[in-house]
C-alpha cells in the first residue's frame, strides 16, 4: 500500500521537529516568555536551547532522537533504493562516495544535534555550543555531498523532472542555511543575543522544510514497490515464448525519477517461400506445406 511506503519516514521526522518547536515555543509565550538562567543580561528571546534546558528538556531530547533517527533512515532508504533500481541507478563509483559522504555527515549531524539537547546550555555550555556548530557543520556538508550526487545524476537521467527539483530545493537549503547560519554565529557571539535567538528559530524552521525534500525523494518508490519482485518471473516468461520485460532506469516515465520495465516484443524473423503451380510463382503454401 502506498502509505506505507518510505516517503512516511522523512514525513514523520519532519512533523516530529516542528510539532516539538511549536511546542517549546508555545509553552514559552503561555508561561509570559520567562526569563530562563541560561540568559543573559539583556536577553528577552529564548534560544530553543534556553527552553530546552528547562522543564521541557524530556521534550527537547526525545524529539531530537526521533527526528534526527528518521531522517537518517530517510538517507538510507534512498542509497538502498538506488541500489536496487527503485529509483535512478548511481551510474558511477563517484556518486556513491558521494552519497556515502552525505550519510556520513548526515551521522555527524546526528550526533551533534543529541548530544547538545542532553549537554544543554545551562550545565555545559561549552560542550553544547561545540555540539550545536558540529549539527549545523554536519547537516549543511551532508546536503552539499547529496547535492552534488544528484546534479551527477541529472546529467544521466535528463527526463527526471523529482531529481531537478530535489537538486533546486536542496541547494537553497545550502545558500540559505549557510547565509543564516553565519548571522546566526556572529549575533550569538558578537553582538546581539536576540538577534541570534530570532535567527536560530528561523533556522531550525528552515530545516523543516530541507527533511521534507527527501519526501520528494522516496515518493516515486511508491510506483516501483513490486517492480524487483516482478522482474524475474517476466523476464522467465520470454524463455518461454512470451514478450521480454526488461528494466531501465535510464528510460523511465517522464514524470518520476524511478525505473519501469518495459516491453519489447520483437517478432521472429519470417521468411516466405515461393512455390509454383503450373509454372506460376505462388507464396501461399500448398496444404501439404501448412501442415509442417
């Protein structure tokens, strides 16, 4: 059933992340946007990280774990669906190292973002703000290799509109990301902790929106779910007699990025012979010829 198919996993990370944002961020606001000790002198807006090293930090950690945890499976659904031909092939060595890089940041990303929501701001400040630049480096390097894997891609499977689109998105997460990110370092650390603070929501909202580009990712597997299964049995079929369905992922439907088979009858070669009644050529075969 289609619902169930992989594009459910960055969906749920994705609504995890928010649904704990707009959680923390509205329990701030009903409690009168109170002044945490983690603040500074001066601070008014709360960091995520100021609410979450308060009473909501069960809250912070467990939406932190499922979110980064899906999205993980998320990078491991697509190199597994590539592999297997659900979705375009990798066409080379280079696109997977790629795309083993992306997952290796992707990991890194993981572990900085847990890490900093159980080494919070108020207990060990240093370790957290090491964890928290670990997240964003991790995260934005990941979306650079994966980029770059699917602008390789794009090159061979030119009638991929989902692989464009997901190359278009992801690369503005990076140009965006980036730009935020440095603001984001220097109101934090130079000049203003507001600023900073509006800017990390902004952020983390912005990452909402990067997790569900993997939902444009997986969708075209939901078309391709028994296509592996049904391959052999259609190709036994040709040894048979039968029409030859073979798969290529370079000639898919124009609207997704995933492989189908397809068929390829090719009648066998036929060949007339002549024969003659009184001395006048003739192609019908006379009935004793019919009968071999």
């Amino acid at each position: 059933m289609w619902f169930l198919s992989f594009w459910i996993l960055p969906v749920i990370s994705a609504c995890t992340w928010l649904g704990m944002l707009l959680a923390m961020l509205i329990v701030w606001l009903v409690e009168g946007s109170p002044r945490y000790p983690s603040m500074d002198n001066g601070q008014r807006i709360a960091y995520i990280s100021d609410i979450g090293a308060q009473g909501l930090k069960p809250l912070f950690v467990a939406g932190c774990c499922v979110t980064t945890v899906f999205l993980d499976l998320s990078f491991a659904a697509e190199r597994w669906l590539r592999h297997t031909g659900r979705l375009a092939r990798n066409t080379g060595v280079a696109e997977k190292v790629l795309s083993a890089l992306s997952i290796l940041f992707a990991i890194a990303g993981t572990c900085g973002l847990i890490l900093l929501s159980i080494f919070d701001t108020l207990r060990h400040p240093r370790l957290h703000d090491g964890f928290l630049l670990l997240f964003i480096a991790g995260y934005v390097l990941s979306a650079i290799f994966i980029c770059a894997e699917y602008q390789r891609l794009g090159v061979h499977f030119r009638q991929h509109r989902v692989l464009r689109g997901s190359f278009w998105l992801k690369l503005a997460f990076i140009l965006v990301e980036i730009a935020m990110a440095i603001a984001f370092v220097v109101c934090t650390f130079r000049t203003s902790k507001n600023a900073g603070a509006v800017l990390e929501w902004v952020v983390a909202l912005i990452f909402t929106f990067y997790v569900l580009t993997f939902f444009v990712d997986l969708l075209p597997a939901v078309r391709t779910k028994h296509h592996a299964s049904s391959a052999p049995q259609l190709e036994l079929g040709h040894t048979n007699g039968g029409p030859r369905i073979t798969n290529r992922d370079d000639e898919s439907a124009a609207n997704g990025q995933y492989g189908h088979g397809y068929m390829n009858s090719t009648p066998e070669p036929t060949t007339t012979s002549r024969y003659y009644v009184n001395g006048t050529p003739n192609v019908t075969k006379p009935p004793t010829a019919q009968n071999f």
